[in-house]
C-alpha cells in the first residue's frame, strides 16, 4: 500500500462528475488523498462529492468549473489551494467533442473549442498549479489523452490533433519541471465505459463493430484508468514521466 499511499496529498480532477473523472476521484481519495471535484455542473459534482465523503469525511470538494474560461480555472486552482492548502496532483480529465465527420467539412467554431477546451485549457490549468508544486519540489500533472491522438481517423480527425497535441504538453511540462520533482504523463483510453462515448456502446451492434479488432474483445471501465491514475500520482510511478500510457485492450497494437 505504500508504493501507492496518496496520504496528505490533494488533487484537482476535471470532468469529475462521472465517467473516467468520477473513478479517479474517488480511487484517488480511497488512497488516502483529498480531491477536488469539478466540472460545469455542481450539482452533479455534489453526488460525488458528499459520497466520496461519506466513505472519508472531509476529503472532497466541489467546485464548479467550466474549462473553457480561464477566470474559472483560476478560481478551481486558488479555491483548492485555500481549502486544503496546496494542490500536489493535477488531473486535466474533461474533453469536449462537438463535431463528428470529416475534417474537410469541420467548422471553424468546432475546431476552436475543441483545442481551446482540450488543450488550452490544460496548459491553462497546468500553469496555474505549477508555481506551489515548484515551491513544494513536488508535483504530479496526468492529462487524460486518448489513443486517438496516436491514430488517424476519418470521423473524429479534429478531436484528434487536440488529443496529440496533449501528448506532447505533457512532455515540455516533463522537461521544464523535472528537476524540481514534478513529473507530468498522459493516459490516452480506448474505447472505455462512460457517457462520452455512449454512442460506441449503447447498441450491442455497435459495441461488437467497435470491439471486434480488439485482442481483449471487450470495452474497457472507468476504473481500469482510474488505477494507472493513482499509479501515476503515487510514489510507484515516482520515475515516469513525459509519457503516454495506453490502456485500449491491445487495440493499439492489433
């Protein structure tokens, strides 16, 4: 339990409400970590919230955030720094996706909020953190990516670049911020049980199309990432860092 003993640390998750971000937080606080619960809707992050502290008092908090505005993010990371006194763990889980179809015919104000959302965001956020964690000499930054910034595609083209382009932010935070103990990696999931990808799984048809080139035959859960999290934000992944992690069934490499 050591080796993955979050204990006196605090993280901040995005997109916490449900899905991939709900199972992070509370694998994160049932390691011993305070969290942060934020998402657009604090109703939503309040279900999560008062549950994760029925289990452990005290160890999480709201705050409702909307990532596309940067006054808001400042508000999240100041407002958990006041609460708990400094944010060790940051993890940028929520994503947006408005457009599904050809890059060729993919409007302007699409290709705009998914990079703002998706990547500018986390650099937003990123930044915001990093002066306590410098302070600190200690840090953990995971960005939850997606293997389809390793693919191409036909339909989710735009998604995808934005989901690269996370791979590679991670790597410059790695860099600029390793010798100050701070260690930034990516997740990037394949086809994972959640809301967000509703549409690959909800129809029986669809899941067997979606899974059948996959050697492990089956959709992944939240849970299967919310471990590789707790790994990266621990002591066991204290030597990891600018990397992606893929965590797909083999998709991948099928």
């Amino acid at each position: 339990m050591t080796l993955f003993n979050l204990e006196g640390k605090t993280a901040i998750i995005t997109g916490a409400s449900r899905g991939i971000g709900e199972a992070i937080a509370r694998q994160m606080a049932d390691h011993g970590a305070n969290v942060v619960v934020s998402s657009r809707k604090a109703a939503a992050c309040d279900e999560v919230t008062n549950s994760i502290n029925e289990k452990h008092p005290g160890k999480a908090l709201t705050v409702e955030c909307n990532i596309g505005a940067k006054d808001q993010l400042q508000n999240l990371a100041d407002t958990a720094k006041a609460h708990f006194g400094q944010v060790d763990i940051l993890v940028c889980n929520a994503a947006v996706n408005p457009y599904f179809g050809p890059s060729l015919d993919c409007p302007d104000d699409a290709f705009d909020k998914i990079m703002a959302n998706n990547v500018k965001s986390n650099h937003w956020l990123s930044n915001m953190v990093l002066p306590g964690m410098i302070e600190s000499k200690d840090g953990a930054i995971i960005i939850i990516s997606s293997i389809g910034g390793i693919k191409g595609s036909a339909m989710l083209g735009t998604y995808g670049i934005s989901k690269a382009a996370d791979f590679q932010l991670a790597r410059n935070i790695a860099v600029e911020h390793g010798s100050k103990n701070i260690r930034a990696n990516t997740i990037a999931p394949g086809l994972i049980k959640t809301y967000f990808a509703q549409a690959l799984w909800d129809n029986p048809d669809i899941l067997e199309q979606s899974t059948a080139t996959t050697p492990m035959r089956r959709i992944g859960m939240p849970d299967e990432i919310a471990g590789a999290a707790v790994f990266l934000a621990s002591e066991a992944g204290a030597f990891m860092t600018g990397q992606q992690m893929v965590i797909d069934g083999g998709q991948t490499i099928a």
